[in-house]
C-alpha cells in the first residue's frame, strides 16, 4: 500500500436532529492494527430497520466483524478531543444521518489537504454507513446519493476511508 495511514483516528455518530465527531492521536502501530481490523468488505444490512433490528443475512462467503472488546475498550480509552456538534437541518432516519455525519467530517478534513495520498481510521457505530462505505454501494437510493456526494472530497484529497465498527455504547 502507497498511503501513509493517518495517525489521528476521527469518530462520528449521528442521532436523527443532530451530529458530531471527536477525534484522537494514536501510536503508529496503533493505528496499523486499527486497519486491519477495519471493514474492507461491507455486509448485507436493510436500511428501513432500526439498526438494532437489522437483519444481516447470513452469506457463508462474508467475513462478518462483530466489534472486539479490544476495540470497544480503546474507544473508552482514547484522549478524544471534540471535533465538531451540530444540528441537522431536518429529522431523517437515523442511517442516513450517520452517514451525513461521515460526509462532513470528510468535507472538513479533506479542505486545504494537499494531493498527499493518506488512510483516516474511522470508528462508527453504524454497521450500514460502515458496510455502505466499504462496499462503495448500497442498496438504499439515498444512502448512495450520500456516498456519490462524498466522492469528490476524496478523490481531489487522495485520502481513504479505513471504517471500523465499534460498539455504540463505546463510541
């Protein structure tokens, strides 16, 4: 791999009305576990569901990450710095929301970045923006229409996405 992985590790979430992020410096080697254990391969999760009752099919030929205490603990454990907390403009569902949350988060960290290739670690709690952003795709018309806006930044910026799901109660 030709990019360097960020040092600094950005956390978002996302409620229906509003959303945020925090963000933390971590040890090299830190970060290079972290992408390891990021989703690279997305999964089949439905969007008209509550996250806590999505159903993920159960495809043998998927590697399905469920979140190790290891990471749930470094969530806790981080020095976590505020990034960013606003107000969303309207109520929307909730997976939509986190991956707006996502969106901003990319628009702001990729401004004023010079064409240097990197890799920002992500944590989020949402196994659909996290499935959604790996696989590049989703099956949720405004899910893409969301990723397609996101495009660009990343593109000009030559940054990557590493997600890596933690536990909600952890992020």
């Amino acid at each position: 791999m030709r990019k360097k992985l960020s040092r600094s590790i950005l956390a978002t979430d996302a409620t229906p009305i509003a959303g945020g992020a925090t963000r933390a410096e971590a040890s090299e080697s830190l970060v290079d576990e972290l992408f390891r254990c990021a989703d690279a391969r997305g999964r089949h999760v439905q969007l008209d569901q509550d996250e806590s009752e999505a159903i993920i099919h159960n495809d043998p030929k998927q590697n399905y990450r469920i979140p190790q205490d290891e990471i749930d603990q470094l969530g806790l454990s981080l020095p976590w710095q505020v990034e960013n907390a606003y107000q969303f403009r309207q109520s929307a569902h909730i997976n939509l929301q986190e991956m707006r949350a996502l969106k901003k988060e990319v628009e702001k960290f990729t401004k004023g970045v010079p064409g240097v290739p990197f890799v920002q670690t992500v944590f989020c709690d949402s196994q659909v923006v996290v499935g959604a952003q790996a696989k590049g795709r989703s099956s949720s018309f405004k899910l893409n229409g969301v990723l397609r806006a996101m495009l660009p930044y990343l593109v000009v910026s030559r940054c990557s996405l590493s997600l890596a799901w933690i536990g909600t109660h952890f992020n």
